[in-house]
C-alpha cells in the first residue's frame, strides 16, 4: 500500500482527516503534506497507521 497512488474524495487540509479511495475502497486518511489537497486529487501513501493512510501529494 505504501507508495501507492489514492484518489481524494473530499478536500483535504494540512494536518486533517478525511476519505479517499484506493483499490476500490474508501479510506481514512491524514494529508501530511503542507498543502491542501483537493478533490479528485491523487496523492501519495507514504505511511499507513492503523486504518488510516498518511498521504501527500503526488
């Protein structure tokens, strides 16, 4: 899953929770970026901890 491409489902600030989707499934995920991130946006998964992925920008 790490280094894998998810797709924002909602915008997302820095530092905040939200849902995104990989491999046709809906995630929680924390923008650990510093920036933003918008809707229909892909990301990176640089982490994952627990059920929540740690994302930034592609």
């Amino acid at each position: 899953m790490v280094g894998e491409t998810a797709v924002l489902t909602e915008d997302l600030p820095p530092g905040a929770v939200g849902k995104v989707e990989l491999r046709g499934t809906t995630w929680s995920a924390r923008n650990a970026g510093q920036t933003v991130l918008t809707k229909g946006h892909r990301a990176r998964v640089e982490r994952v901890d627990g059920l929540t992925l740690l994302i930034k920008p592609e």
